[in-house]
C-alpha cells in the first residue's frame, strides 16, 4: 500500500501536480506521417501521403506540402495573389519561401561559359527550330549578364513551398487539386513531396534540414523574387465606420472618417462624368446616418432627391416656378461654439461670405466694376447694415430680440438701400438692383429676403439650384446654398458629427473670393465637427487657384474614380501615383478607384445591396 501510494506520488510530481489522464487531454498535439494504404485514424484508409496533426482539443488536422516549378522567365507581380487570398477553395495554404543570395561574379562567368556553349551549338545546329531557341536562350543570357555587370540584378537560389490543410481528408483533397488547377494558369506547376511530406512541414516551420530539399531551389533574379511577395495587401487599417464596398481581394472596406489617427474629417472626391462619383456619395451619406454622421448635400441637379425622399428627409429645391419658393438669406448669421467653449458671433466670417456673393453677382454683369474702392465700400456698408441698421454684433445676444425669439436678418434690399446712398456704389448699385425684388424679376431675386427653409435637424437634407438660370443665377445659387448651410448647418452642435457635400465644387474655383472661402471652410470645419466634402469631375479646373491645393491638403482622404486622359498628368503628379495606379484610373469600371486616407491606400469597388442599387443609380439603361 505505501509502495503504490509512493508510486502515484512520484508520478505527480513528475507531472507538476497534473493527474496523468489530464496530461493526455492537454499533452502536445500528435504528429504523424500518413501514407497511402495505411489507416487514416478515423477506420479508412489513407489514398496520399499526408501530415496529421492530432489535437485532442480542436481534432486532427491533415497537411500536404507542394514545392513550386516555375514554367518560363517571366514573373509579374501579383501572380500568386490565388494563394494569399485563398481563391482555391476551404482550408488553410501557408506559403513558405526560402531565399540564398549567389555570388555576382561566379555566376556571371557560369552564364558566360553557357553562352560560349550556345555559340559553338549554334554554328554547328542544322534545324531552324532548335536554332531560333538557342538563338532566344542567346539573348536572353546577354541581356542577364548586362543586367548582374552593371549591379541592376543580383542572383539568388530560390525554393518556394506551399502547405494546404483542412480538418478531413475529403476537404483536403478538393483543397489540393483546386489549387494546382488554379496555380497552374498562373505558370505555376507543383511537385509534391511525397515520402518525405513530414521533412517537408518541418521546412515550412524553419526547423528542418535545408539540404535534403535542394532539389527544388531554382535561379531568379531579385526583380522576380520581388513579384513573389505580397506587396499591397495592407489596405485601410479602419474598423469601424461605414462599409464603403470591397477591395480587390474581396475584403470589406471601412472607413471611419472621424477615425482618431486624422488630423481632420475632410475628403475629396475626383472623377470623370460616369465615373460613379454620386453613387458613393449615395452610399456614404445612408450609411453614414445609420452611425449617427448628419449630411448635407449641395447639388446642381436633381441626383439625390429619390434617395432623401427614401430616406424621409428634406429635399429643398430653389426654384422660381414654385408659387412659393424655398429661399435662402445671404445674410444670415449665427453664433458658434469656439474652441474654449465660449458661445460667439463670427461676424467677418458671415461678412467675408455676403462679401464673395455680392462681388459675383457683380462679375456675372460687368466684371470692370468691381474695383478696390467698390470692395472697400461693400465691406464698410456691410458692417453699417449689421451693427448700426440691425445692431448685431460678435455678441450672440444682438442675434435675439427676446430669449426665445431671433431678430430678423438683413437682406439684400436693406443692403441696396444703403449702396444707393454710398458715393463708391452708385454705379454698382443698379447692378446689384438686378437681383432683389424691387426689380421684379422672380428669378433673379430668389435670394432677397428671409430664409423660409427650418431644417429641423434631419439626418440628412438637400439643397438643389437645378431650376436655376444656367449663365446666371446657377452659379450665385450654388455658392449661397453652401454658405447658407454652412451658417445654419455646420456650425450647430459642435457635438454631432456632420459632413457637407459639396457637389460640382469646382465652380468654387472660379474666382478668388469664392475659393478663399471655400479654403477656409476647410480649415475650420474641423473645430466645428463638420467634414467637408468636395465632389469635381474638373480636376484640373480645381487646381488652377492656390486656394485649390490648399484644400487637397486639408483633406486627408482623397476617393479617386476613374479620370479623363487630359487630366490623368495632373493627378499622378498631385496624389504621387505610379504609373500602373495611373493606368488603373484610365480604365477603372464605374464605381472602381483608389481610396487615399492619409498614408494608407487601397483600391475599392463601391457596392451597394440590390435595393439599394435601384435606389442610387442614373443609368438610364438599367
């Protein structure tokens, strides 16, 4: 009794205080070598030479291992995407390669004694068959040993294996011939290491004997050892956001653009007509009002009215044919949250703005009027509108008449009514007349008076100016409506996260005044928790001001669609493209670009679910 009571204790402490039958269930998985004809563990019988790794926690695991043979010289990067990006079926395939660098100079007198060799068979080989391959293998040495003397090459001895696995044989076997079919339009055939399947998982782990393999090690240059590694699968390092679509490896993209690592949460988007530009905007601007993101849309069409009107939001259409417009006062101001907190009245900034629509009602008549004196005189009168005609001050209380109720704002007859009295703006007074109601023109003065629209904190909304006359009122359209809801969307609730779309911003890029304020509207949007978004098929338009690279640079995520031959230059030079991402924009399918967030680039197909295509698209041929 003591005897055994002594034996079982000394079997304890030998296993640290486990009992032995624990030790079984958490011992070290089994490794074994199958062959064919032997049992599989599982009462078959084995048909191939395979690897079982024997896990009492998780079940067995069977491994077969396949050494590459390259046919031909030619590599390209990307060609063994199949296998990291599991295209050959369920499993798993882990690829191993190993690399030895070759002396230069040894082996440049073995290619010089090859090509010496060639030389003498050519002068005595009489059939033209073998003659035009020597005469290939011939040029091709010369152009090998040019490449390793001037140092653009180095040679290395290369192996490369692949392990596939799945958790029973049935899987294992689909597994294997999906890959090699697969593997094979690639240029890739594979030897299997049969007999010897357990050396050659030892290899791939990097604990095996490198010499019983050299069998399969093979010449390359270092230019082909480099399309064998897997360059460009980072992609966007986000994980939380909204799901833009897929990647070219059929990964799900997500984009958070208030993603902590940003500096800011602007974005610009840049493609030809058709390109797909609206149907991303469609796709970010639902999505992202299902993670709590407020939009706000200026076009000057009619694109995204279906999917607001879907998404039971207000579409707000400035039309004159309506018995009642929907106006906007360019001279509404409202206060803003500050960066320590304090509640104020940016009243330069709401001056700056009235100031560039103003100037561009002027150009769209005669451009010659608008001298320094006349801007001199618009800015003094403005102040006088504001601070003396209606007492509004940087103090948010000159806003209200009472707690509850706001004063009235300026309009653009109050601010005709001083110009007619101011020596400077006599003259440019009769133009400015062209556009308030004293005129009589319903659609030249759509924007004199008080603004009728109360947004009433939708998740998203839209402006549309597509009534609008094209030469004219259009163009003043689309810069009011952005500077409206920049005044009354942008700058509310420092709390909530906005965007604001600003569709066909190039027309922004016009004149100096609109692009400063547009700029601007960059820099700040940021303090106020507003990303701003600008939507251009005219890249190159958009790039003509200064004021226009200062927005690309306040814009940490740049979506590039596929882009016109005529500005593809422009592009490459800006967003530092290779020549194949250049050549990728030229022939990019709808909907297909690169997405540029910060450092970090990925290609991406945006994707919408079948309810949600029919919902987004203007094809007129679907």
């Amino acid at each position: 009794m003591i005897k055994q009571w002594f034996k079982k204790k000394k079997t304890r402490d030998k296993l640290h205080g486990i009992e032995e039958r624990e030790a079984r269930v958490i011992g070290p998985p089994l490794v074994i070598e199958r062959r064919p004809g032997e049992g599989d563990g599982l009462g078959g019988e084995c048909t191939d030479y395979w690897v079982e790794i024997d896990d009492a926690g998780s079940g067995p695991r069977y491994v077969r291992s396949l050494f590459a043979q390259f046919n031909g010289r030619t590599t390209w990067l990307g060609m063994l995407d199949p296998l990291f990006i599991a295209e050959s079926g369920e499993g798993d395939i882990d690829v191993s390669l190993t690399i030895d660098p070759k002396d230069t100079y040894t082996e440049m007198r073995k290619l010089s004694i090859r090509d010496a060799k060639l030389r003498a068979d050519l002068l005595l080989e009489e059939s033209p068959t073998k003659i035009s391959e020597i005469q290939q293998e011939l040029h091709d040495l010369e152009q090998q040993i040019a490449r390793l003397r001037v140092n653009a090459e180095k040679k290395f001895n290369v192996s490369m294996m692949v392990s596939y696995s799945a958790k029973d044989p049935d899987r294992l076997r689909k597994l294997g011939r999906t890959l090699v079919k697969r593997m094979g339009s690639q240029g890739i055939h594979f030897k299997t290491a049969d007999t010897r399947q357990l050396e050659a998982w030892r290899e791939g782990l990097g604990v095996g004997d490198r010499e019983v393999f050299r069998d399969t090690f093979g010449d390359m240059e270092s230019s082909n050892v480099a399309d064998l590694f897997p360059f460009g699968y980072g992609g966007l390092s986000h994980r939380t956001g909204v799901i833009l679509g897929l990647d070219h490896y059929n990964r799900p993209v997500f984009y958070d653009n208030w993603d902590r690592r940003l500096s800011n949460y602007n974005m610009v988007i840049f493609g030809r007509s058709g390109a797909g530009k609206s149907f991303a905007i469609k796709t970010i601007t639902r999505r992202s009002a299902i993670v709590g993101i407020r939009t706000a849309i200026i076009e000057p069409e009619r694109e995204y009215r279906n999917i607001l009107n879907a998404m039971g939001c207000p579409y707000i259409e400035l039309s004159p044919r309506s018995e009642n417009p929907s106006r906007l006062n360019i001279y509404d101001v409202e206060e803003e949250e500050n960066e320590d907190g304090r509640v104020e009245v940016n009243l330069e900034e709401a001056m700056q703005s009235v100031r560039a629509v103003l100037y561009k009602m002027i150009r769209m008549v005669d451009p010659e009027a608008l001298t320094g004196q006349v801007k001199v005189a618009f800015h003094d009168t403005l102040r006088d509108l504001y601070v003396n005609k209606f007492g509004i001050t940087e103090n948010p209380n000159s806003l209200y008449e009472t707690a509850t109720r706001k004063k009235k704002m300026p309009t653009l007859s109050d601010h005709y009514a001083l110009m007619k009295e101011h020596p400077e703006l006599k003259d440019v007074a009769n133009i400015i007349r062209l556009f308030t109601r004293d005129y009589g023109n319903k659609q030249q003065s759509i924007f004199d008076g008080q603004s009728t629209v109360d947004l009433k904190n939708p998740m998203a909304f839209g402006i549309s100016v597509a009534d609008l006359d094209e030469e004219m009122i259009k163009p003043i359209g689309n810069l009011v409506a952005t500077k409206w809801t920049w005044e009354r969307f942008a700058k509310k609730n420092p709390k909530q996260k906005k965007r604001l779309i600003v569709d066909e911003a190039q027309t922004f890029m016009a004149h100096d005044e609109e692009a400063n304020w547009f700029e601007n509207a960059y820099r700040r949007a940021r303090k106020l928790n507003t990303g701003m978004c600008a939507v251009t098929q005219g890249f190159e338009v958009f790039m003509r001001k200064e004021q226009g690279m200062g927005i690309l640079k306040n814009a940490p995520t740049k979506l590039l669609l596929r882009q016109e031959p005529i500005d593809i230059d422009s592009v490459q030079g800006r967003f530092a493209l290779s020549e194949g991402e250049a050549k990728f924009l030229l022939s990019a399918s709808d909907g297909l670009g690169i997405l540029k967030v910060d450092e970090e680039s990925t290609v991406v197909q945006i994707q919408a679910t079948p309810q949600e295509y029919w919902l987004y698209t203007t094809n007129p041929n679907d």
